[in-house]
C-alpha cells in the first residue's frame, strides 16, 4: 500500500493553528515559553521552522488534556496533533 505524503503545508498550518490554540490562554502560553526556552520575538522568527512545529506538538503530547481540548478547538482527531501521524 502506498503512503500518502504529507503536505507540509497542512502540517505548518495545523502547528500554526495549535500555537494560536496554546496562546490563546495566558498560563498555557507561559508553559510552552518556559518549558521551550523561547520568548515572543523567537516564536515571530521562527514561525516557518518545522523544529518549532514540534516543538509545539510536543508541548501538546505532553499533557494529554491539552492535545484533547486543542483537538476539540481545532475540530481535528487528536492522533492527528501527534508527531508520529505528521511524519507517516
């Protein structure tokens, strides 16, 4: 069976849409900026980079209530918010 690639496109925008997702909330926001090491002005140049893309999706892995209620937000299954399933 042939895999479907994955458009790189839809991935950015799914990371995109899940860090607008985690900013959305003041404490959640001061999570990842803690637990990544970035700040503000390192998200803003970094908003292409698919390291940054994991790394969200790994913020979001981490803390299953999370990747639960920003799947629900996004209207998306959560497998779809894990790494693993981007990268098939």
């Amino acid at each position: 069976m042939l895999k479907a690639e994955t458009n790189p496109y839809d991935t950015m925008a799914l990371a995109l849409s899940a860090l607008a997702w985690i900013l959305s909330d003041d404490a959640r926001a001061a999570r990842l900026l803690s637990l990544t090491g970035l700040d503000g002005a390192d998200l803003r140049a970094r908003v292409g980079d698919p390291a940054l893309h994991d790394a969200i999706f790994a913020f979001l892995e981490a803390h299953q209530p999370d990747l639960m209620a920003c799947a629900e937000s996004l209207g998306v299954p959560p497998a779809q918010l894990a790494r693993p399933e981007l990268q098939r």
